[in-house]
C-alpha cells in the first residue's frame, strides 16, 4: 500500500464539489453560524495586520473573511483545486487584496520576515510533519507576528481506553472507495487508508445495491478491507495527519520558536476546537 500526501485527497474533495460552499446563490458570503464565529476571531486577533498568510487556505477561507481588515492576504495551499475555487470565490466577492500561490508548507517561496499574521485553520491537522510548517512559519514570520490558530481538539476524537476506527463507503461518478478511518494515540494520529473498488465487480455493485448509495453519497460499512477480492480492488494507499490537544499544540509553537498568548477549548460545527492566539518571539 502506497502512501500519499494528504493534500491529495482535499484535491479530489475540491475538484468534486464536495467542500462547503462559502458564498450563496446571489454570490455573497455566507457563512453559518459557527464559520462566523471562526471568522470573528481570525479578525479580531489579525485585525491591522499588514501581510497576512493563510496557510492551507483551502476554498478562500478564512482569507476572504479578513480582507476588511488586513493590509494584504496570501492564500497558500498544496492543492490546484482548492486554489481554483478559493480563485472564484474571491473573484465573486470583487476582493482585491488577496492573491493566492500555490506550494507546500514545509517550502515557502517567501523570504525570511515577509508576513506579520498567520491564519492556520485546520491545516495543521491535515499534516504528517507540521512541526516542519511551524518553522517555515517562524522563518517567514517578523518579529512579533501573531499566529491565530483553530484546530480540532483531537482528546475529543479517540475514547478512554485506546484508538478506534471507522469504515465508510463512498461512491462517486465512476468511483467506489472503501475508508477506514483509524483515530490513534501516542502519538495523535488520524491514518485514513483507501480502497478504491471496482463500481461494476459483484463486489461493488452488490454494495451500491444493499447500501443504496447514491452517487456522491457516504455510507457506514462493516467490511473489512481482508474481505475485498482482488479482482474488485484497483487501487490502495494511505494517509497520515499528526493531531493535537491544546498542550501538544502549545509544545508544537513554541517548539518552533513562537510563543503562547491565549488558548481555549470551545465546540465549533459539532467538534471540541481549540482557538489559539501565538506570538512569534
């Protein structure tokens, strides 16, 4: 089983229309309740700040929510897709003081002291070496530069006792995909493994039939990935994202060379989240 950027699986998430929506139909801003208490705080903590850097910017948030309040935005992200439809948005919106590169994390293209703000929403989490992004961060960071940070408080993810995991099956256009989503400790580590199956095998088409899975849709499943023929299987390989609570967060930033100013535990779309506010030093 090969393993691969977990990037590229956002990519596909962008490219199928499947992450949220930030605009409405008339094409305005429209952010549920809880996305605008996200955006609440990236202002308040960002507000004044003269060059921003939205790492892992996804679709354009939360970039498009502090162009009223900050000097100049870079949007960055691994994916082409999720740079695409951040494009659009912003082109929605009329927002002219974003612009948007792509690169990783762990390689800015920018110089030493270039950004005095740094929007990380969720990003972190989506990483197999973040420490390797908190020190770009701090390389590109200017002296006092504020970090505003909201990441999911991963204690709330794995019960008492040990790890866990979760089958899924998903089905697309002309794509069927078995997940197993493992939540594991020591360290915090999401491992999501893809099976991707043959839609017109027995296999596949006999689960698309006793599932009723529509195309698009997601479903629970007990199948194991021992229980799939190799006759049905086109496709295997694997993720890995390091996660958080709030002091392996805390040891993280200042490992990197930042310093904490304020941290909270609070529940965002359903999940325990945690706000954090860094200083670089």
């Amino acid at each position: 089983m090969r393993q691969r950027p977990a990037w590229e699986a956002y990519e596909r998430l962008a490219a199928d229309g499947e992450y949220g929506p930030l605009l409405n139909q008339a094409g305005e801003l429209a952010l549920p309740a809880d996305g605008e208490k996200e955006a609440a705080f990236f202002r308040a903590t960002l507000g004044g700040r003269k060059r921003v850097l939205d790492v892992g910017c996804g679709p354009g948030f939360p970039s498009v929510a502090l162009a009223e309040v900050a000097g100049g935005i870079c949007g960055v992200d691994a994916s082409g897709a999720m740079l695409a439809s951040a494009q659009r948005n912003i082109a929605a919106l009329g927002i002219g003081n974003i612009y948007l590169v792509r690169a990783l994390g762990e390689a800015l293209p920018f110089a030493e002291s270039s950004f005095d703000g740094f929007a990380v929403c969720g990003t972190l989490g989506s990483l197999l070496n973040p420490q390797a992004v908190l020190s770009e961060l701090c390389r590109v960071a200017t002296p006092g530069a504020l970090a505003a940070s909201i990441e999911w408080d991963f204690r709330s993810r794995v019960p008492e006792g040990g790890p866990r995991a979760e089958h899924w099956l998903r089905r697309g256009a002309d794509w069927l995909e078995l997940q197993v989503v493992r939540y594991m400790i020591q360290p915090y580590l999401i491992r999501t493994e893809r099976y991707t199956l043959d839609p017109c095998s027995d296999l596949g088409r006999r689960l698309i039939v006793d599932l009723e899975l529509a195309e698009g849709g997601r479903k629970r499943t007990e199948l194991s990935p021992d229980e799939v023929p190799g006759e049905a299987l086109l496709d295997a390989c694997y993720e890995e994202e390091a996660q958080f609570d709030p002091e392996t967060l805390r040891d993280a930033f200042v490992a990197a060379g930042f310093e904490v100013l304020e941290q909270r535990v609070a529940a965002s779309y359903g999940v325990s989240h945690i706000f954090s506010v860094f200083r670089r030093g």
